[in-house]
C-alpha cells in the first residue's frame, strides 16, 4: 500500500480511530526494536554497526534473557564493540523489557563503571518513554538512579558500591585493570572475594543474569576461577561461553561461534567485513605490535602462564642468534604429525653445526591435514637441501612414510620439486616416554647452549615459554623441535626417543613397497652409496 492510500484511508476516519492505528503502528515498531540488543541499538543510532560477531554476542544476550542460562562470558579483542554492546546496550535493553528490574555494572574503576551508568542514563532520557521508561524525580546521580516503573541502574566499581542493592542482572566489565593487575595473586583474590562476598549475594532469585566481558590476562582471573568451579555449559556446567578469537582457532578453541575456519580473521568494526585482506592485515599488525603474551591474552582469549614453563623467555631470547657464521653438517627436516587436520602439525627444519650445536631454522607449523604437512615438509626438506626427515611413529610409521613420499613424488609431477631431486631418507622415530620427559631434556640442551635459534620464533617460543607438565598435550611445535634435536643429537636422547628398525622390505609390486624402495634408494644416491 502507498503512501497516498494510507493518507487517503486517513483522511475518512474519525481522530479516535486515527490515533489508535498509528499508536498500534509505534507499538509494532517498538516490539521489532526490542528483539534483541543489536537490533535496538542499530534501530536507534543510525551511526551503529552491528557487525557479524556483534550479532553473536546479541544472540546470546537474548539467550540470557529468555532463561536458556543465567550465566554468560563472552571473550573477544578489545575495540571490537563488545562493551558498548554488551555494558551499554544490554542494559538499556533489558530493562525496555523489565523495567521494574534492577541493574549492576561494575568494573575495575568508579570512572569506567560510572561512564557506562551515564550512557545507559541517556539512553533512557532520549527513547526510553516509549517503553515506558522514566527517571524517578529527584533521582539523577550518574553511578545510581531509579526507574518510575520501579527499577534502576547502580554503576560502581568491583569491591564497593552494591551493599544493599538488590540485583536483577549483573554485568561485570573488565574485572582486572591490567596484567600487572590480574597477575598479582592479592589483587585476584580481592576480585574473587568481591565477587563469593558481594556480586552473589545481591542476586535475586526471582530472577538474575550475570555476563561478563574481559581480557583474559591469567588463568586464575576472574573468568578463570569462575569457568574452573563452575564449568562450561556444554560440559555440563553453568556458564554459557562465547569465545571469538581475533584469528579463528577451532582446532584449538572448539567450533567457532561465527563458523569461521582456523586463521580466518575476526570482523571489526571499522573495517568492512567482506575486506578479508584488511581484516587480516589489521590483526597481523596488532599482533606484529604486541608481546607474544599480550598477543594470547588480549586478542585470541587465551591467557599463557609465564610461571612454571620448562624454558624461560630470558633464555628463549638468549639463544636467539641470526648472525654467526656456521658450516651445516647435516640438514633435517622433524615433524610431529596432525591427524585429520584437526590440530597443529608441528614441521621444524635446522641443521647440526659445525660448532656441535642444534640451529633451528624454519617453522613451518600449523593446522593441517596429513596430505598438507607431507606436503609442507617435502617443500622444506627441497628448500633446505635436508638429507633426513623424522617423523613420529606414533602418527604410524607406514602412514606416515607413504603421506610423505606420495607428497614427494606429487610436487616432482607438478614440477615443484625437479624430477632428478633426491628424496631424503624418512626416519620414523618412536617415543618411549611421556611429554615432559622428552622435552625436559631438550630443555636442557637450551640452557646448556646446545641449541640455537636462527632469528626469532614467536609461535614455537611461545609453546616452550608456556607449556607446563600439567598440560594434557604438548604443543606440536614443541614435539617437532623435540624430535629435531634427539635426532641430530642423539647423545641428548637418553632413552626417550628410539629410531625405528628399517622394515622388511615389502612386497615391490605394491605401492608402499614402491614408495619406501625408492626412497630408500634415493636417499643411498644421495649419500654416494
């Protein structure tokens, strides 16, 4: 119906009639506002964005509010709009829902908290008669104010502030000022204490909600505790969590909530979403631009301790050497596995020195499927002129060694590699012992200046740097770096890598037979035998 129609049909009804179909008209509008926080805020701020992961985050508010869960984290960089949405927008949203509940938003600091109460202040000022949403005369202070409709808003810092307030729906925003903050075990606890003693006990039981958004600066912080004795949702526990990584991680983090595929980058604000290059060339440069730690924490949600670790980042640093001219002795390429490509193959390159020492030289890892770290080594081991490649036999040695030689003979077919370029000889090897016992003795070689860094690695830094014995799985950074030293090294082995017996030659009419004959007869050329 146009325009002309509706003022025609207008014009011959009475103003009684006129004003209820345009007073139903403004309820339908403001009932479609009101479906979630995103649509709300994009509904009355045209400047709004409401970007993919954004509607995520809107989701799982509406989520909170309709009683799917009563507790909600959410994880994400900072500047990607996950507090305007989720510590101003929500709260104004909500209590159009329920304008006789009463709100919480605390913070590390009065200033934060008090700017939050401030917007949501005018937020209800500007639109909020529509909803039916009115201060209480008289009721005006920025951190706390009533509602005629018998609710209210209490912005206040963490540890002051809502004694005797009672509270519909908590929201807690950035509980830790910094990581200096979040590292100081006083100053957790404080938070933790805070929240068993204060943030609990003012919860309603009529009805409560709690979400919080933070930076994850330590596995002991605010989150932490509360995930580690509560539990995730589905896991059976009680928080809903929704993780968003700056770079997408579900080999690492579970499905991702945007369905994005490992290294696809997170949307932001600022940058249209469809700019795929831009987008990763933003986070390459925030993460170019901060310490491997700060890069874990603020942006991918995902806190490294730097305590306990079997090497230190001062060494780490130490053994770092780009300049020093060194003869290889033998070139090898060590990888650990991935299987289905459902976790991170780890494939190092070095070489042994002629000054007895260990270089490690590139880092080829990432998720990836068996058909592509085969790939991804046979391409090293040409590059670097490797005359070995150890690969872990618990992956299964026959599997292993017919991934990497079908690689082989595949980039010679393509003309990658040139058909008269030798294989390297493929030496599975067996680990005896558990995760730390391998890798404690490499650790070792490190501190005793065995082992060398040829520039620096930040991801393989950063697995040795943080990973502790209490970890369910060693990273495969760590596995491959491990490999590669027990192999160029073998008196650093003692006992926890052994190198498999060279197989019964199988039958030459088949094609494991045909691969692993000609591999072995390259690499016998190679040598000159």
């Amino acid at each position: 119906m146009t325009a002309g129609l509706v003022i025609d049909e207008l014009e011959h009804l009475d103003d009684v009639e006129v004003y209820a179909r345009l007073q139903a008209a403004q309820e339908a509008v403001g009932r479609d506002l009101v479906r979630d926080p995103a649509t709300l805020a994009r509904g009355l701020d045209a400047k709004y964005r409401p970007r993919p992961h954004l509607t995520v985050i809107s989701e799982a508010l509406v989520g909170l509010e309709r009683g799917d869960y009563n507790r909600l984290m959410i994880f994400t960089p900072s500047q990607v709009g996950k507090s305007t949405m989720v510590a101003e927008w929500f709260p104004f949203w909500w209590l159009c829902l329920h304008g006789e509940d009463r709100v919480a938003v605390t913070s590390y600091s009065d200033d934060l908290a008090i700017r939050r109460g401030k917007t949501i202040r005018r937020y209800i000022a500007e639109h909020g008669r529509e909803w039916g949403l009115e201060l209480l005369a008289g009721s005006g202070a920025a951190h706390d104010y009533e509602l005629t409709a018998g609710g209210g808003v209490r912005s206040v810092s963490i540890g002051s502030g809502i004694t005797g307030f009672d509270v519909n729906v908590l929201v807690v925003d950035d509980p830790h000022k910094d990581r200096a903050d979040a590292e100081s075990p006083a100053s957790r606890q404080n938070v933790h204490d805070w929240w068993s003693s204060a943030g609990l006990r003012r919860l309603q039981p009529d009805r409560n909600a709690v979400v919080g958004i933070q930076t994850r600066w330590h596995p002991d912080d605010w989150a932490g505790r509360r995930l580690e004795e509560e539990g995730r949702l589905e896991e059976g526990g009680r928080w809903k969590v929704v993780h968003l990584p700056a770079i997408a991680n579900p080999s690492k983090f579970g499905p991702d909530p945007l369905g994005r595929e490992n290294g696809d980058p997170l949307p932001h604000p600022k940058i249209p979403t469809r700019n795929r290059r831009k987008l990763l060339a933003w986070w390459a440069e925030v993460k170019a631009t901060s310490s491997v730690r700060d890069w874990h924490a603020m942006a991918q949600g995902d806190p490294q301790p730097s305590e306990g670790a079997l090497v230190s980042r001062d060494l780490l640093r130490m053994i770092r050497d780009p300049g020093l001219e060194v003869e290889p002795q033998k070139v090898a390429v060590a990888i650990d596995p991935s299987g289905g490509g459902r976790d991170t193959a780890g494939v190092i390159g070095g070489f042994l020195g002629d000054d007895k020492r260990v270089w490690i030289t590139h880092d080829r890892s990432g998720p990836m499927s068996s058909a592509e770290w085969s790939t991804t080594a046979c391409l090293l081991a040409y590059e670097t002129n490797a005359s070995v490649i150890y690969v872990e036999w618990n992956f299964g040695r026959d599997m292993a060694v017919l991934a990497l030689t079908t690689s082989w003979e595949t980039l010679q077919r393509e003309g990658v590699i040139p058909p008269t370029a030798l294989m390297p000889l493929i030496d599975p090897v067996r680990a005896k012992q558990g995760k730390l016992l391998r890798a404690a003795p490499v650790a070792q070689q490190m501190v005793q200046d065995r082992v060398r860094l040829r520039g620096a690695f930040t991801d393989l830094e950063n697995e040795w740097a943080t990973w502790q014995d209490t970890d369910p799985d060693s990273p495969g950074r760590i596995d491959a770096s491990v490999i590669l030293v027990y192999g160029l090294i073998p008196e650093a082995n003692k006992g926890a890598i052994v190198h498999a017996p060279r197989p019964l030659a199988p039958s030459p009419t088949s094609g494991l037979g045909r691969s692993m004959t000609q591999a072995g007869s390259m690499y016998g050329r190679r040598l000159g035998k």
